[in-house]
C-alpha cells in the first residue's frame, strides 16, 4: 500500500482516508479470492469478536458457514467452551440447524424461540420426522396456549440431504417456497435450507478443518493457568486459540505466550491487542503468529475517553502489519470497523482478517436476548468487556470485598442497545454486504486476492467534508 501524496504527519483513522481507483484486469467481483493467508482456514476475511454478547455457538456455526470464525470468549467457563467446539464441528456445512417443537408444543413456545433463527422459522418434528412448518405468521392472533399442531402448515415440501445448492434453489423456486426441512433416506429431518442460504452456498466457501468440520476459534486471558486452559481447547479442537488483554505489550502477557507455545500447539495462536511496531515484535518473538491491532477503537470501548491512551486505527494496523510481514506473521485488525470500506480499508492496510463485535451484536445470531422497545423495534443488549457487567461475570467467584473493589473500575460501556436492521437482521445479511464492499474495492484496486489488495491499493488522505461528500443521502436534500 502507498499513499498517493506521501505518507502523512500524523496518525488516520479509516474516515481520514480512501482508496484511488487503479488499473484492473478483473472481468468480475466473483473473480476475487478473499481467502485469508495467516493459516486460520478463513475464506472471508472476517473474525466475530471474543465478546460475550456477540459471540456464541449460534453465531460460529453460521459465520463459519461462510467462511469466517468466530472466537469463543475467555469468560465462558471451559465446559461449556468444550462444548460449543463440540456442537459447532458437528453441524452441516451447507444446510442450517433447525429450532424443532412438537405437535402439542404450543404457540407460546415457538414465539419465545423463533428469533433464534433468522430465517424466521420452525419445524414441527413427531418422531424426529418433519410434519409441519411455523413462522411468526402462523401465530399472529392466535391464542398462545394453542398447541402447534393447529396452526401449522402441513403442507410440506422436503430436500433430500443429498441435493446440491442449485438444485435446492430450483426446487424451492418452483414449489414457490421461502424453505424447506432437508431429511435423510429415511425421511427423518437432518436440517432447514431457504432459497437465499442455497443461492450463499454457491458463492461462499465454508471455512472447513482438516477433517471437512466447521473452524472455531476461542480465547484464554493471561491471568491464571494460562497453559491449563489452552491445553483444554486444544484437546477440544480448537482450531485457532487467542490470547487476549486489553493491553497486550506486558510482561504478563509475554509469559502466556511463552507458556501456550510450549504446548506445540499445531493451530495458529492470535495475542493482543497492541498498537505498535515494537509490540508486535515482542509479542512475535514470545511465540505469537497473528497480532490483534486495536487499542480503544471499538464501539463499546471508552478507553481513549477514560485513559487517553490508544491510537487512530487504520495507522496502528498499518504500522503492526509491516512489522509484522518483516518477521513472516500477520495482524488481525481489531475494532472500529462501522462500514464495508472500514473493512476494505483495514485490508489495503495489511490485515489479514479484520475483527467485528458491534457491528454484529445487533443480529438474531448473537447470544443476547431480544428486546422491543417503546416504538416496536428490536433490539439487543451489547455490552464492552471491561463494562460493569463482564466484571461481574469475571469476578463471580471472588468475595465480596474483591469484586466490589474491582466494580469501581470497569471501564467500558455497561450496555448499549444494538438495533436490529429490519434489512438485515441476520449476520449472513451484514456479511453480503460487507463481503460485496470488498470484492468492489478489490476490483477498483485491480487485486485479484487480500495479499495483492494490500501490495496495489493506493490510499489518500481527506478532510471531514471529503468523508461526508462519500455518504449517500437517502433522502433528498
């Protein structure tokens, strides 16, 4: 990457800068390869944050799917970390998991489940046979004690598990169906696949494992037996492990480092977050193969407003991915992405896969529950891990005297309501979008693949009115 006028004085954020169209070779978007090159197995290169409002079983299952990984967070007690790995490598890699009830399950019960799913949808399974398909429709103005049975419509159209991606479509275009269970020979359900997850199968690849199962990633902090609980979710089949503090350049940190590379793992291990050529060469010689980059940047994040310390993000990847590439590793950018040019953006500055938490929060995918507000809308609770919440989770086997100390510093945000987009209420839905935005920009640079993004883009700098003039008005002015 090279700046158009010559490097800048000062530190940019992605609104200070924008990419200049290049000469280009490529016939289409589809012609670009988005595959990650730091050995993590992504296909896209987006990573859901180790946050515990945005990522769980459901989201890695579906980001996985499509090719991204998402990272477990450290504050999930292991068992159960142990057996999200589990759950999530057991899932089929085209057809998505079904919410099943009952015939005599009532409407009450699909309505509290329904927005697990954002293809907004349940099967009503008797004898582990499909019988009957729900959606919320099915259960406007109907007494909620009703049992399911006679509400649901029977008239069903299966897939056999063995149908490709295009056949799917063409069934279900042709019946004249938003979805349909998929069974096995024996007619026994085996998963749920709508027209668009048919049409997504044809144009993402999964991020897959040596044995064809779906990637996962999880993280351990680096207070405690650091070595301990990696070992565990190596042995669970972690496929990439993270460790993760708020301020990764510290000793403590190198001696996590030291302690999980002394296990020989054979996945890529991830350390941060960091903002600096240096950390990144420390963080690199203690044992680390990918660096997070990202100090304050985040939506949730008030640690530049409470410390005055961090950096301008599309400078800190920057400088971390050249002194990374020096020693033959790679960053993660971590935090304040908010558009699919962020994404771009943190791409041509030499990241190999960028981290989103925020951003998706606000989807049926993440673990929080869903809420309505006073105007109708839905929306989810996000909560920043320094908050006052994720202290409390962290601290809950501490005494009393401990953990009221600790809660006089949390630092983030306590919680903040991630609106669901009626648009685009599924991560699968903000990762079109943002996976469109980057194969544009990969043609416009004339980049046929990430490593090639970052050695053609050519970036400029730009005032406030520059960034604004590049929004678009969705009314009239």
């Amino acid at each position: 990457m090279r700046f158009i006028h010559g490097n800048p004085p000062y530190d940019l954020t992605y609104d200070d800068v924008f990419m200049v169209p290049s000469a280009s070779e490529l016939l289409s978007r589809l012609d670009v390869d988005l595959a990650s090159y730091d050995g993590t197995g992504t296909t896209i290169p987006l990573v859901v944050s180790n946050m515990t409002a945005i990522s769980g079983r459901r989201m890695a299952e579906t980001i996985a799917r499509r090719g991204g990984i998402a990272v477990i967070p450290q504050d999930i007690p292991l068992d159960v970390v142990r057996d999200v790995i589990t759950w999530v490598k057991s899932r089929h890699i085209v057809f998505d998991t079904p919410m099943t009830l009952s015939p005599q399950d009532t409407v009450a019960d699909a309505l509290d489940l329904i927005s697990k799913r954002a293809h907004g949808a349940l099967v009503v399974v008797e004898g582990g046979k499909p019988v009957g398909i729900i959606t919320e429709a099915d259960c406007h103005g109907v007494d909620r004690f009703t049992q399911l049975a006679q509400v649901m419509s029977a008239d069903l159209v299966t897939l056999p598990e063995d149908i490709d991606p295009i056949s799917a479509f063409e069934t279900l275009n042709n019946e004249r169906r938003r979805l349909a269970p998929v069974v096995d020979k024996a007619g026994k359900l085996v998963g749920i696949l709508t027209r668009t997850g048919a049409l997504r199968a044809t144009l993402y690849d999964a991020a897959l494992d040596a044995q064809g199962k779906l990637r996962i990633a999880a993280a351990v902090g680096i207070n405690g037996d650091v070595a301990g609980k990696a070992k565990v979710l190596l042995d669970a089949g972690v496929d990439t492990l993270v460790v993760d503090t708020a301020h990764g350049h510290q000793r403590k940190m190198i001696e996590a480092l030291k302690a999980v590379r002394a296990l020989d793992p054979n996945v890529p291990i991830v350390a941060g977050n960091v903002v600096t050529a240096q950390a990144v060469r420390d963080l690199v010689t203690a044992g680390a193969d990918i660096i997070k980059v990202g100090v304050g940047p985040g939506a949730m994040c008030t640690t530049r407003m409470q410390t005055g310390v961090g950096r301008p993000q599309f400078s800190a990847v920057l400088e971390c991915a050249e002194a990374a590439r020096a020693m033959g590793k790679h960053v993660w950018a971590d935090g304040g992405v908010r558009h699919p040019r962020d994404v771009a953006l943190a791409l041509a500055a030499g990241a190999s896969n960028v981290m989103i938490g925020s951003w998706f929060a606000g989807t049926l995918e993440s673990p929080g529950d869903l809420h309505v507000d006073a105007q109708g809308r839905q929306y989810k609770e996000s909560y920043g891990m320094a908050s006052s919440r994720a202290v409390a989770a962290r601290t809950a086997t501490e005494g009393a005297f401990d953990r009221a100390r600790k809660a006089l510093f949390e630092e983030g945000i306590s919680t903040s309501r991630m609106y669901i987009d009626p648009a685009r209420p599924g991560v699968e839905d903000l990762v079109d979008s943002i996976i469109a935005g980057i194969r544009s920009a990969c043609t416009y640079a004339g980049a046929s693949s990430l490593a090639e993004l970052h050695e053609s883009a050519v970036v400029g700098v730009q005032s406030a009115a520059g960034y604004a003039e590049g929004r678009p008005l969705h009314t009239s002015w």
